[in-house]
C-alpha cells in the first residue's frame, strides 16, 4: 500500500506547492485517481493472493503496462535520482492477462530497484522475445545487491530486508504469485555491491502479431 500512497503524496505536495499550474494539476488529479484505483486494487488482490478474475483477462501490451508505470514513477524516481534506461524490442507480441496485475509486478520491482540504489544508480528495464515463446523483461539496478544467502527468501511472504516499518514483505512474493498465474516465471540474479537483476518470462499470446 505504500507505493500508491507514495505516489498520491507526491502529487499532492506537488498541488500544494503549484496551486495555480493548471496542466500540473490536471497530471496530478490523474495521477492520484490512477494510484487510488491501484490501492484498491491492491487490497482485492491481497485478499484473494492474487488470483486473476477471469474477467479481467485479456490480450495485454507489455509496452502500454510499462511505459505507464513508468510514468507514474517517474516523479519519485527522479527524487531518488535514478536513471532509467529502456531498451525495448519493437513489435513486441502481446500476452494473455491482466494489465493492472502486471502493472502491480512492475510497480513492485522498480521500486524495489530504487529502494536498492538509495545514493542513485540507473536502472534499465529491457524486454525481448526468446526463443521458447516466451516475452522477457528484465529490471536491472547497479544497486548495493542481494546477499547470497537471502536469494533463496525473497519471494516468501513476509520476507524482507528493509527497516521496520518500511516494508512488510509482500510485493515480491504477491508478485511471485501474480506471474505464477499467468504461467510465467520470475527469477533474480544479484552480485553484492553490483547490482541485481529480476527476470520475468510470460508465454507468447497465440496469434498476437
């Protein structure tokens, strides 16, 4: 719940400090109807450990789901004085699911990223088809890394790393849960001072070209 509400605070310190800046405004409104729908979104699928309603399903625009979090992260990124690099295959194929699960993955992992680079870094998020059907999207931060005896937890519930109070160790196993659902995979690949990569594999929509 913290990164909607985080997104919603920043809009609003925004309006606070730009009353009269009327295309700020009507980003922010956006943005904070966007982040509230999200957090209630969030709340459905913590209820449910995050099993897609098959009315949400849907042939879905991996690039639309990323450019979009992107944007509405891009605020705090650049508070946190992160670099995005995207490298992105043209004509990406579409998968079969929901955009607003996938987006709540995306959300989780690049905040994720930016929570590992607290000096700054650059993160890059690259996407590719591979040769077994499958699309691929990688999210790799130069942050302080994973220690190696913690890569074997990170997607259990309640596993966390941060200081109390700043995480209570959901996002990645909700996120586990949310791939494992559209019978894809998650993995992660970290180097202690480095920097951390997660991968996420989705099955290719049939006749998505």
């Amino acid at each position: 719940m913290r990164n909607p509400l985080g997104i919603i605070s920043a809009s609003a310190q925004l309006l606070l400090e730009h009353p009269d800046d009327a295309e700020l405004r009507s980003q922010c409104a956006n943005k904070i109807y966007t982040a509230t729908e999200r957090a209630s979104l969030i709340i459905e699928n913590l209820l449910k450990f995050a099993r897609p309603q098959s009315e949400r399903i849907k042939p879905v625009d991996l690039h639309a789901v990323l450019e979009e979090t992107l944007a509405l992260l891009a605020h705090q990124m650049a508070l946190q004085k992160v670099t995005l690099q995207k490298q992105f295959q043209p004509n990406l194929p579409r998968v079969h699911g929901s955009p607003e699960m996938l987006q709540q993955v995306a959300t989780n992992l690049i905040l994720n990223a930016c929570n590992a680079m607290p000096e700054g870094g650059t993160l890059t998020v690259a996407t590719r088809t591979t040769e077994a059907g499958q699309v691929q999207i990688r999210f790799s931060d130069t942050g302080r890394g994973i220690p190696p005896e913690h890569l074997s937890k990170i997607f259990d519930p309640f596993f966390t790393t941060m200081p109390v109070g700043k995480g209570i160790g959901l996002g990645l196993s909700i996120s586990y849960s949310i791939i494992q659902q559209h019978q894809g995979t998650i993995g992660v690949e970290s180097q202690v001072g480095q920097g951390t990569t997660f991968t996420v594999r989705l099955p290719v929509m049939a006749d998505s070209r």
